[in-house]
C-alpha cells in the first residue's frame, strides 16, 4: 500500500507548527516537525486585539511552512488554530489576511473540540479505560474525564502556561508569594467543577511539550532507559520534588538543568504548578506522559480502520502501526504468531510451562516483532532488533511491557539477554528473566520454523516421551532449511527448560 502524506499546521499560543505525517491504513507516522515559538498570546493588547507585529510573525512562520510543504511535494493540509487566536478580538480579520497571503485556511477550533482530539491520541495511543487528561497550552488548558474509554466531561480553562506567567510571576524568579497566589488560582479554579474531585484509576495523561520536557528532565535524573517519554509514569512525589528544586531558580539557572528546553524554561514552573495542583486535587497517582497529542488526535481521526474499544485493541494496533512502519513481512508476521500459538499450547498442556493471560498477550505481542530488526542487517538482527525497539513508539503499552517485548523479541542466548537486561537493572524479578529467557528460546525456535519465509509448517504438537519432548512438525512442502535451523536453534530452549527437544518433520501432501 503506497503512503500518503498529509500536513498539520498548529497555530498554538506559545509555539506554531508544521507536522508532516506518512499516512498507511491506520497507521501515522511524524516525519518532519517545523516548529516557531513565537508566543503569539504576548501580542494580545487589553482589548484582547493582536498587534501587526504578531500577525506578520505569524505569516512569516506561514510563508516558510509553506516552502517546507512545497519541498516535500505535499498538498494535503489542516491548519488550525488554537487559544490565542481563538480570543483575539480581530480573529475573523487574522484568518482572512492569512487566507489572503498565503492560501491557508485556518480551523478556528473550540476549547471542546481541542480537548476531544487530545482525547483521542490518548485513548488511541495509551492504555489508560479510565482517567484525566490534560493539555496545558498557552492560553488555555483543556481538562478531560473519560470513563471506559468515553468522554464524560470536558472543560477548556482561561489559563495557560504564558498567561499564568504574566498574571503572577513578576520578575526572572518566581517569589514564594507568588507561587501560592498562582497555587491559589489554580485550585479555585479547579473546584468549580465537581467531576475534577478524583481521577479515575488514578490517572492523569499529561498532552503537550510542558509534560515532555520534565518527563526529558526527571528521566536524566533517574539515567531512566532510553523508553522515551510516551506512556513515561511521572510520579506526584516526582512532581513534588521538581517542584521544590526548580520554583528557586531563576531563568538563567535554568539553562544549566538538563533536559529543560531553553525556549520552555520560562514557562515550565506554571506548567509544573498546574500538573501538581491538579495531581493532589484530584488525588492522582502523578502523570502518565503521552507524546501524542492535538495534532495526532487529528490524524487518528483521519483514520477510519482499526478498532479502539479496548487497552488490548490500542496495543493490536500499536503492534501493526510498527510493522507497517518498519516494512516487516506481513506472512512472516502470520506465521511467528501462529507457531508461538500452537507451541504454548503444546507446553502448556504437557505441564512444561504455566503462561497467564498477560504473559500469553505480550508473549503474541514479541512473537510479531521477533528480529524486526533483520530488514536492516541479517548479520546482527538480534541487537538492531532491541535498539530499534526500545528506541520506538509503542503506541498502548507501559514502559514495562515495552521493555520485556524489546527484550523478548531480541533474544539469542542467555549472555545476550544479560547484557541487554544491564540497562534495566531492578526492573524484573529473577523469575520473569527466566521466563523472558524460556520465551525468547520458545519464539528462536519458532522463527527457525520459518527460515525459508515460505510459511510451510501448517502446524506442530507437543509431546512429552520419558525425560524428553517431541515436537512433530507438519510441513507442506520442503523443511530443508526448517530442519537444519531448528536442530541449530533448539539447543537454547533445552537450555532454558532443562531438557532435551527431540524435531520430527512430516511432510503433509498438498491436494
């Protein structure tokens, strides 16, 4: 399927944007992000009318999007727009002067259609059935409560990281006076609203550069595992103490605070007060981090295939927008799952193994993604496999579950596996390493089962016989490279499950 290019262009209070997408079935992948922080709301006067000096930022960021467009040869284009110029007194007259010059036509969206799309990359993308979401721009911040995966309430708060700023902090270091006014502000705020008295689950997703950026801060102070910061947990103690140690400083002192971006870093102390008021208001466990947001809302919605009505259904999908991303083979993919199927079923009915429900789902989940990485070396797939993985978007999983896939699906021997688990020490007890280590045998073997790429073994059984197991493989057609990879390979889940694995091939005639 040939993909298709499609551009968003996000006129925000703080930042405009220009985000290219390849679009393949339902999947969405960002290749190109053009990003001006031009502040757009600071050239609101008290009429609220924007100044020229803001509009001709505006085109001029417009007029370069433009050739960035041109460049790439895409022609499909959303532009909308956001807070600042959703209260500007002159919008009509900003929308058609930038009409006029530069041939877009921007979607003036509501606070309510803002936070429905930030809804959607969160419940497409995460695996939270219940929750808050929240997106902090720059003036405004749109508040969620979704339950089952619906949207029950939404609000778009008169407030964002830029108007906060101006309304209370003075000078180039926020004084603890001001700091408990904006507190203030915020909870009462807040309180007028009885559906914002507990998050569901514990739950806050956290849309927007502001979460991105502490999360890049506060996994630079943990030398957290390069995961990423999508489906990122960030604790209400997190908060707290990021709290304590960045309200003090000053804007200069914020150049020296790693991972802080320093076109953000007068602007993340309101951000930070916001999460956290909202985060002990409503009794929340801290924020869990979602790089996907208004744009990606946008896009998803775009897309009218794949279904989204469970956590399972977003990591299906999560799991199918990698391999159309990377090219995998979609037979070879059938096929590893198939085989993983049958030979859990085959062990776990001859007692060799216990699988739970959660096992046997991320297990399906690796067996799909085995040695992704081989399209860009057969040589050293098992290590491109594990850095490609762990270095991607994993649309629905935890930071866990992402880790103990990377893992599994990389899997070459025992030595292998230790070097990799180094880079999350204290992340799995004993005993799931040694089930990461009994499955990634259990999927080599069943990658073996199809070295020729030819799907030719249409099943397999499992029997115990004395103090070994027989796999009986049933092929249709011929198992030369099968036979010869699976003798090679099988010796690791012996190892693995302590015992000898005796292969028989029987070849099935083809009517």
């Amino acid at each position: 399927m040939e993909q298709s290019k499609t551009a968003i262009i996000d006129i925000g209070s703080n930042t405009v944007r220009l985000v290219l997408y390849k679009e393949l079935g339902s999947a969405i992948e960002e290749f190109r992000n053009v990003k001006a922080p031009l502040r757009l709301r600071r050239f609101l006067d008290a009429e609220s009318k924007m100044s020229e000096e803001g509009i001709g930022l505006l085109l001029e960021a417009l007029h370069n999007f433009k050739e960035v467009l041109d460049y790439y040869d895409v022609t499909e284009v959303e532009c909308t727009a956001t807070a600042a110029v959703r209260q500007a007194a002159n919008r009509d007259a900003i929308i058609e002067k930038v009409k006029k010059e530069t041939g877009f036509y921007i979607r003036l969206l509501s606070g309510e259609e803002e936070a429905s799309y930030g809804l959607t990359a969160v419940l497409k993308t995460m695996p939270a059935d219940n929750g808050l979401t929240i997106d902090i721009g720059g003036g405004s911040t749109e508040i969620t409560l979704f339950e089952n995966r619906k949207l029950k309430h939404s609000f778009s708060f008169p407030f964002g990281v830029v108007s906060l700023k101006e309304q209370f902090i003075a000078e180039d270091r926020m004084k603890p006076k001001e700091q408990k006014k904006m507190a203030e502000y915020i909870q009462s705020e807040l309180k007028k609203f009885d559906w914002l008295e507990k998050a569901p689950d514990g739950v806050i997703a956290a849309i927007g550069g502001s979460a991105r950026n502490l999360a890049n801060v506060q996994q630079l102070k943990e030398s957290y595992p390069p995961l990423g910061v999508h489906g990122y947990e960030l604790t209400v103690e997190a908060l707290d103490q990021l709290r304590t140690e960045l309200s003090p400083l000053s804007y200069s002192e914020f150049e020296k605070v790693d991972g802080l971006s320093n076109e953000r870093a007068d602007l993340i102390l309101p951000a930070i007060e916001v999460f956290y008021q909202l985060a002990i208001h409503t009794k929340a466990n801290g924020l869990l981090v979602s790089s996907r947001g208004l744009r990606d809302g946008i896009m998803l919605e775009r897309t009218k295939e794949g279904v989204y009505e469970t956590a399972a259904d977003v990591k299906r999908n999560g799991i199918k927008r990698l391999l159309k991303i990377y090219g995998h083979d979609t037979k070879h993919h059938y096929q590893m799952m198939k085989l993983t199927k049958n030979m859990l079923r085959g062990f776990e009915q001859e007692g060799i193994i216990e699988v739970t429900d959660k096992e046997r789902f991320i297990i399906e989940q690796a067996a799909a993604l085995f040695y992704l990485g081989e399209y860009i070396s057969s040589n050293s797939k098992s290590r491109h496999t594990f850095y490609l993985l762990i270095n991607s978007l994993f649309d629905g999983f935890t930071h866990w579950e992402k880790a103990y896939i990377s893992l599994t699906a990389s899997f070459t021997n025992n030595s292998t596996l230790k070097q990799y688990l180094e880079e999350f020490n204290g992340w799995f007890s004993k005993e799931e390493i040694q089930k990461m280590r009994e499955y990634g045998a259990l999927l080599k073997l069943c990658f073996s089962l199809n070295s020729s790429k030819r799907s030719i073994v249409s099943d397999l059984n499992v029997k115990r016989e004395n103090n070994y197991l027989v796999i009986t493989v049933y092929c249709e057609g011929s198992e030369l490279a099968e036979r010869y990879q699976s003798d090679k390979q099988k010796r690791h889940l012996e190892k693995a499950l302590q015992k000898t694995i005796k292969m028989e091939f029987k070849r099935i005639e083809i009517s």
